[in-house]
C-alpha cells in the first residue's frame, strides 16, 4: 500500500474505488460536476495538506477542473495519458492502468503511513456520532467538514486530526 498525506479530488466512487486499492488517503467525490459549496469550504479549510484534482483525462474532466479554479481553492491538477486510460470503451480515471497512476503520482506517494487515529470508533460512538445525524450535522457544519454521512465524517476528522477533547470543546 502507498500512501499520500493529502487529499486527492475525483468525480466518481468508481474512482475512489479503483485508487483505493493501492493508495490510502482522503479522497472527495464531486460527482461530476456537482461541487456543492460546503465541499468547497471543506477543502478550503485543510490546513498543511496538498490537494490534488485527478479528474478523467476528458470534457468533463477539463470542466470540473475549470469550476474548481473559479473558486479560489490551492490545489495540483494532474494530467493522465489518455492512451493509457481506456477499458471496454470508457476512457477514466477508473479505466487507468495502474503504471500510469503511480507515474503521475511518483514524486507524491510514499510508502511510510503517515496517518494515526486521533479519533477512535469508541470514542466517535461514545460522542453519539455514530447514530444521531443532528449531532453529526452539528459537528460537521462547525469544522466546516462539508456535507458528511457518519463514515465520511469519521474519516475526515480523523484525516484532520480532530480529538475527543475538540469535539467535546464544541459544545460547551
């Protein structure tokens, strides 16, 4: 497994599903060009972490790009060979080969994890995030974490080294 300590921008979950096979980070799906604002002020708020947009190497793909730099967001747009990005007629980030994410990607993989759990499920359970959507809602709109179901709010204050003791900061 390879690692970024980042967070890498995608259309799809067919990409995060491809990419997650052999790369461990935080990923956001915009779902095609769907970019709600939360999720932009999510990414705007990362502080100390590089953001990379691999979008499919198409229309769609210059698009998207395109709408994320009218926002004002800091991030790496990176360019996949088209040639090299094709299964049964589909040309995407999800049809890539394998070779060509990793050498695009080179300078920014590494094989040491740098992620740790500053948030336990426990914990996480414990705080009842786990089960009660208001507090989840209420926690995610005060760390600007975007629109979140329970795992993808996990995730991110983990990947943001969020604690108990923050959490629990918030509501006093």
């Amino acid at each position: 497994m390879l690692y970024f300590d980042g967070v890498i921008i995608v259309e799809g979950k067919g990409d995060v599903s491809f990419l997650s096979s052999f790369i461990n980070t935080e990923y956001v799906v915009l779902n095609g060009y769907d970019m709600p604002k939360e999720t932009v002020n999510y990414l705007r708020n990362i502080k100390d972490r590089e953001i990379l947009v691999l979008t499919d190497p198409d229309e769609a793909g210059i698009k998207i790009e395109e709408n994320l730099s009218k926002t004002g967001l800091v991030y790496e747009y990176i360019k996949v060979d088209i040639t090299k990005c094709n299964k049964n007629g589909k040309h995407g980030i999800a049809e890539c080969e394998k070779d060509e994410i990793l050498r695009v990607l080179n300078k920014k993989l590494t094989e040491n994890n740098p992620f740790r759990e500053h948030l336990t499920v426990k914990e996480y359970s414990e705080l009842g995030l786990a089960d009660d959507k208001n507090r989840r809602n209420f926690v995610s709109n005060s760390l600007c974490m975007g629109v979140c179901n329970s795992k993808t709010l996990f995730k991110r204050l983990n990947f943001n080294k969020v604690t108990k003791e923050d959490i629990l900061k918030l509501w006093k």
